[in-house]
C-alpha cells in the first residue's frame, strides 16, 4: 500500500506542476518591438526569445512586424525566415499547443507560407489550419497557408493556426520559423502579427513531501460543482487563470474558507497563490 501511495502522489505532483503558459507579440509600436510577453501560470518556467528576421528586409510599417524580399519561386527559400525560440528553465520540460497569427501582404506580396520547428531540423510543415475560419484564407498542399484572393490594398487575416503534434515534454529549446514564399514582386511586403504561442511547462522537481502537502491541501475541491473553491490553507496572491492565460479573478483566502466564483464560465482554470511563502497552484474543473 506504501507503494502504491508513493506512485500515485508522485503522478498527482507531476500533475499539479504541468502549468499553462501564453506568450503574445502584438507587435505594437514604430518601430515595433520584437519582444514577447509571457502569462500563465508556467510562464516562470521558460522564456521566450525576440522575433528576427533572415533574408529578409525590414520595412518602416509600425505594429506588426513587416519585411519585404520573399522569393517569387512556388517553394520556400530556406534561408529566408522569421524565427522565435522558446527555452524551459532546467528541470523543465515544455509542450507546445498552437501558434496562431494574424498575416498580411501587400498586392505583390507573397502568396504562401508555411511555419516550421527546429524538432524535426525545419524539415516538415507543422500541421496548419484556418481557425475561426477565413474566406480569405485556405491550406494547400502538405500545411501551406495560403492567400485566396488578389488585393490592391490588403488587409490583415486572422485565423492562421499550427497545431504541433510532436512537441511534447522537450528540456531543449526550440525554434520556429516562419517562411513566406510565391511572392509577385520581390519588392512585395508581408507581415505577422498577434502571434501567441500556447503549451504547458512541467516542473519535474517535486520538492519535499512537506511542500507537496502543501500542494495537496492548497485547493480541496478540484472539481467545483456549487460555484464555490473551497481553500485548505491561508493562501496569498490568489489568482484564478483561464485557459488562454489571463487572470478571471483575484484574492486572498483563509484555510476553510470558500471563494465564490459563480461569475465563471463552466471548464478548466489553474489557482495559484502563496502558502507559507512557497507558490502553488492546482488545475480545477468548474461544473
């Protein structure tokens, strides 16, 4: 039974350190900033690098990060990229959701782009989809993105989405990047903007056994099924996350006391907070 008990406290620890992060570049600005900005319950667990450009020319257009000299060819120029890299701390292993974005090009522009990873050495196509879907947009081929229609004065589309399937629980860096190609004039420009970067950061240090009691009596009810989270502990800096890493609701809690929460939507959130000056935090599921 000791046995038994010891596995499953490690799974569970495991399981409460498995912490979702966002990273967002709006891009906003002139010239814009290339820097990302973390949230998220694991966004103490990695950082996120700058994007940058090679092969390509940066234009003067403010709030998105705009270039100029994608290759006319039907094939990407594989020395030609946007590139961003995301890093876990150590002890750290990181699994990447889904990188959505926001494209645009002028009337000569390029016409297609595909976004890749440095798991596979940028040799494949990450899984692409138009997400709310776009008539402006569709996928062609193996995972390309792809402009649908001609345009004199082009706006920005929404909806671009890459799912990767094989970036799971990495301990290394890892870069993506972004290739535009079927460019109608060299001199075309074309940019990116509101890329946010989804996935979890796992802490596989489970610490003592006394701060995984602590973790286990922080939240005493995962499942919430009568609008109320009830608390174990005297908790500081409560902070209750949502799915897309944005902070719903905030306080500080006694032990056995509840937190109305009834202005929620019903699924899945992360609390954290600070119990006995150590950081915590559980997944929850509101009914």
């Amino acid at each position: 039974m000791k046995k038994i008990f010891t596995i499953l406290g490690i799974a569970v620890a495991m399981f409460i350190n498995a912490q979702d992060f966002t990273a967002t570049y709006d891009f906003e600005g002139t010239p814009p900033p290339t820097s990302g900005v973390l949230t998220g319950t694991g966004s103490s667990n990695l950082t996120v690098g700058n994007f940058s450009a090679t092969g390509y020319t940066q234009t003067s257009t403010g709030n998105r990060f705009a270039h100029s000299g994608a290759p006319t060819a039907t094939n990407p120029d594989l020395t030609k990229y946007f590139q961003v890299t995301v890093t876990p701390n150590a002890g750290v292993s990181l699994s990447i959701s889904s990188i959505s974005f926001r494209s645009q090009r002028s009337g000569t522009g390029p016409r297609s782009y595909i976004v890749r990873s440095s798991v596979d050495s940028y040799a494949s196509n990450l899984p692409a989809s138009i997400n709310p879907t776009n008539a402006e947009l569709e996928i062609t081929g193996t995972n390309v993105f792809h402009f649908v229609n001609d345009c004199s004065t082009c706006a920005g589309q929404n909806g671009n989405t890459a799912t990767p399937s094989n970036i799971s629980n990495l301990t290394s860096p890892v870069s993506f990047r972004f290739y535009f190609f079927e460019s109608e004039a060299t001199g075309g420009t074309f940019s990116v903007d509101d890329v946010i970067i989804t996935g979890t950061a796992t802490n596989s240090s489970l610490g003592t056994s006394e701060n995984f009691t602590t973790k286990l009596g922080f939240v005493k009810n995962t499942f919430v099924k009568n609008n109320e989270i009830a608390f174990g502990a005297n908790a500081k800096d409560v902070k209750i996350y949502n799915m897309l890493g944005q902070v719903v609701k905030s306080a500080s809690v006694k032990a056995d006391s509840n937190l109305d929460v009834s202005e929620l939507a019903k699924g899945n959130y992360i609390v954290t907070g600070t119990v006995n000056n150590q950081p915590v935090s559980q997944k929850i599921l509101k009914d």
